[in-house]
C-alpha cells in the first residue's frame, strides 16, 4: 500500500515520545472529548497515555482498532512551514520515506 501512496505522503518510524505527545494533544474519543489517562485506564485497561503510547509503539495495540477512539488525529501544517518542496521525495523535498526525522516533523505540526 505504501508503494502506491509514496507519492502522495510522507512516513516513517516515530518514537514512542512522538506518539505520547500526539495522543495527549491531539487523540479524541467519540463524542469530539479529548482522550485523557482516565479513559486510557478505565475503557482501554491501559496504566496511562504513555503506557498506552508505549503499546502503539511496540505494536501492541493496533491504534484504529481501539474501540471508543477516533483513529485519526488531526494536524496542524508544520509551524515554521515545510523545509523543502511538497511535490518532491525526500530528502529534495518532503514525499516519501524519511526514517526518524518524521519525528521532527510531527512535533512541528502538533
């Protein structure tokens, strides 16, 4: 699948902060409510956010089959704007594979 959207998307490997700092920022729950710890111990059985970021990481916990949690997270463009062009791969621009730098990426667009 990746193949077919490379030239549509970036991607990459993010840490497990990345991800703990995603759900606490931008994870919602249905009914548009912000996904806290609370919820993450009582519906998810989970010990926190970051124990529950932890188990995305480590694929664990497949993220858009949790139920009660939206599976997308909506972002911001990245403040600072893109470094490069955004119609070429990278590292010329920003499409495609990039490793640990979308780790950089991301926290800009949060």
């Amino acid at each position: 699948m990746l193949q077919k959207v490379k030239d549509y998307i970036t991607w990459g490997e993010a840490n497990s902060e990345t991800v703990y700092l995603l759900l606490r920022e931008k994870g919602k729950i249905v009914g548009d409510k912000d996904l806290t710890d609370r919820y993450v111990k009582e519906k998810l059985g989970q010990k926190s956010l970051r124990a529950f970021a932890d188990a995305i990481t480590l694929s664990e916990v497949e993220f858009w089959k949790t139920p009660g949690v939206k599976p997308v997270l909506r972002l911001h463009p990245p403040k600072g704007g893109f470094r490069k062009s955004i119609k070429r791969p990278y590292p010329n621009g920003e499409l495609g594979y990039r490793g640990e730098d979308i780790n950089r990426l991301l926290e800009k667009m949060v």
